[in-house]
C-alpha cells in the first residue's frame, strides 16, 4: 500500500472521488517530481552544462506544475475532482 494511499485512510472526509485512483495520482504526482529531479543532477553532472540549460530549465518547469497538481490534490477537493474525473472517464476528454 502506497504512503498516499495509507494517508487517505486516515483522512476524516469522503471523498468525491475514488480514493485508489487518487492515490495513484499522487503517487505518479509524486513519482514524476522525483524523476524530474534526478534528471537535473544527471543533467547538472555533464561535461558542457551550457548545452543542458533548456532541458534543466524544462525540467525544473516541470517540478513545479507536477508539485502544484499535487498540492491541489491534497488541499482542494474541487481541483481534485477537475484532475482526476478525466482519468474515471477518457472518453469525456478532450482530442
């Protein structure tokens, strides 16, 4: 069982949505920070940094909304739901 999901358990509400699916939002959340990260030491440890800069910068970029989704998730029952329903229905999303 996932940390997130150990802490919904705990978590006093119910919740609008499914609580496994967003657990594994947050988890993936979660995950896509840390992977971002470690691509900027990758990124920061090559031998021409200069040629890095736009990928540190997508990166870093990239911490942030992943980081800012994720904080919505915990924090705002109405952000959880406009981010996680399109994955409870696929077909309702936009091409």
């Amino acid at each position: 069982m996932s940390y997130a999901r150990q802490m919904l358990d705990t978590y006093p509400r119910t919740f609008t949505v499914d609580a496994d699916l967003l657990a594994a939002v947050i988890d993936a959340l979660s995950d896509c920070v840390q992977a971002c990260n470690a691509d900027n030491a990758a990124d920061l440890s090559e031998p021409d940094v200069t040629e890095m800069v736009r990928c540190i910068r997508l990166c870093l970029d990239c911490v942030d909304v992943c980081t800012a989704a994720m904080t919505a998730t915990f924090i705002t029952p109405t952000a959880t739901s406009t981010i996680i329903r399109p994955q409870q229905h696929p077909a309702h999303v936009a091409p």
